[in-house]
C-alpha cells in the first residue's frame, strides 16, 4: 500500500474506532466487560502505526468499515528472537450485540489475519483481547490456543500517602541505574520475570522470554521510561526491579520483580511505591496494571496501590 493510501486508511480507521468507542460508551455490565478500552491516545496510536507501515487493518467487511475490525502489527523484536514472523492482533473491535454474528466475524478475522502472515512469512501470530464467549470461540475455532488468562487494572496515581520511606528500608535501598550501570545490574538476575510463564503452555519457554524482557527492558531504559533498582546493602546486588511505561499522564506498570530468595518480605510493595512515587514526578496521573489471573500476590500488590480490575483478559497465541 502507499503512503497515501495508508493514509486514508488510517483516518477511516480512526473514525471507525471513535465511533465505536462511543457506542461503546453506553454500553453497560455484562457487555461492558467484554470491551477493550480505547481511549483517544489508543486510537491515535492505531492510527499511526497504520501511517507508518507497522500495523495493517483487517475489516470484517471491506465495504462496510463498522462492520469491525482489528490491526495487526509486526513485532520486530520477537521476530528476531525467534527467527520467524511475529505478528500481533489488536482487537477484534466489535459492536455486533448478537453472538452468533460476532462468532463469525472473528473467525473471519482470524483468517484473514492468518492470510497475511502467510503473504509476509509470518509464523506465529499473540492476541490479548477480552472473555467474549463469542469471540474467543471463533479465535479457537480457526486454530489459536489459549495460553493464559489475566486482568486489566487501573487507578488513579498520586494524592496516597505510603506511610513508609520511598528511598530506603531495613537492608536495602532504592536506587536509579546509569546507563553504564544497567546492563550489568540485569545481568545479576538469573531469570527475569519468567515466573509462571510456563503456564503459556509450549508456545515460549524461559529462554525466550528472559531474552525478550531484557531486550525490552534495555530499549526502555534507553527510551527514557522510569526504572528502579531495588538494592541489598549485604552483599550489595541489585535484587529487585520496577519499570513503568509514561504516555502523557497515562502510566502504565510494566513489571515488578524481587528475587526469589527475597520474596514475603514486603519488597515488591516498597519497590513499586517508590515506582509510582517517580511516575507521579514525571507527570503520571492514571496507571494501567496487567497480571496473570494466577498471580495473586500480584493482585494483592496491585489492589493495595489503588488499582481495581477493568476487566479480564485472554491471552491466545497460532503458530502456522
């Protein structure tokens, strides 16, 4: 496709969702929650990887854009690790009330999302949409497997009082890395955030996943995000990990991680008020949370931040 014509379709994109995010609006439980959340930066967003060339449109009718829809995007990093196409699904955006039509219409998604991972040597394609029965069935129907379950949380940031010092308790401190310091402070951590994940079923096992959250977390540290160390005086090494994610004043809470041999010491709690403490700082008003629904000590954690879940989540994955 042209510049041009990602152009427009960007911009039908764009209106199509905001349409949707309106009808959206007046819809409440139980339907309510099984609808992502689009916000107008999420919309932009969408937009402008669809401008960019990282993110197509797949319509459920290409003469009839309200019909719905999803994006896909590429996933360069993962492609890499992997050594195969990844792709990723956003979506499906639906407003059908009938189960039966958004049945179908997210198994014509899947097809044609599964369409263009053949035309560009795709061979794995993730989806994290929300517990629609009907849509998860047609997603399973055309071949993806579930691989986890999880929820959405959120909360206002800011205006809590923690009743506890943000910079140092009993042994351990918190600390902000220098870029030289990073890498080598990561590299103390045997596993990194690969907790559970075996629960993904055999889709990535802990290799790839303790690759990809480095990878992640270094492009993060260099793009600036919010990161904190969470420090052990004796022996001193880096035992715990907090980053966020900053758009605007929307926050989001990538990932909490304390050392196993540090764990039910209260650590993980210190570590992320001190985490939103700099969020707050940085001009974060609103934060975003998402876990395993197996996590509870996650949970717990996120629950005495402030933050109360939005709604489920299910995560499916299709290699082809």
């Amino acid at each position: 496709m042209t510049g041009g014509g990602r152009h427009a379709e960007a911009k039908v994109l764009a209106a199509t969702l905001t349409l949707m995010a309106r009808e959206m609006g007046r819809l409440g439980p139980p339907e309510s929650l099984w609808l992502p959340e689009l916000t107008a930066s999420a919309v932009r967003e969408s937009a402008q990887a669809v401008v960019s060339g990282q993110a197509a449109v797949l319509w459920v009718d290409d003469s009839h854009p309200a019909q719905g829809l999803a994006v896909c995007r590429t996933q360069p990093l993962e492609t890499a690790l992997m050594g195969q196409g990844s792709l990723r699904l956003s979506g499906p955006w639906l407003v059908e009330p009938e189960p039966g039509a958004r049945y179908q219409s997210s198994r014509i998604l899947a097809r044609k999302a599964k369409e263009l991972a053949g035309r560009s040597e795709g061979r794995f394609l993730s989806i994290k949409t929300w517990h629609d029965p009907a849509i998860l069935r047609g997603l399973i129907d055309e071949g993806f497997q579930l691989a986890e379950i999880g929820a959405r949380l959120s909360g206002p940031l800011g205006g809590r009082d923690p009743g506890v010092d943000l910079d140092r308790m009993a042994g351990v401190s918190i600390r902000r890395p220098r870029g030289y310091e990073f890498a080598g402070w990561l590299d103390g951590f045997e596993e990194l955030f690969f907790d559970g994940h075996l629960r993904h079923g055999p889709f990535l096992g802990p290799d790839f996943q303790n690759r990809l959250w480095r990878e992640v977390a270094s492009t993060d540290m260099r793009r600036g995000q919010p990161f904190l160390f969470l420090w052990q005086d004796r022996p001193e090494k880096a035992i715990g990990l907090a980053w966020g994610g900053l758009n605007g004043e929307a926050g989001t809470l990538a990932a909490i991680h304390v050392a196993e041999s540090r764990r039910g010491q209260g650590l993980g709690a210190f570590l992320a008020r001190a985490l939103l403490r700099r969020m707050a700082e940085m001009g974060a008003r609103e934060l975003t949370a998402e876990t395993a629904s197996w996590n509870l000590p996650a949970l717990r954690l996120y629950a005495g931040l402030g933050l109360r879940p939005v709604a489920p989540l299910v995560a499916l994955h299709l290699k082809i």
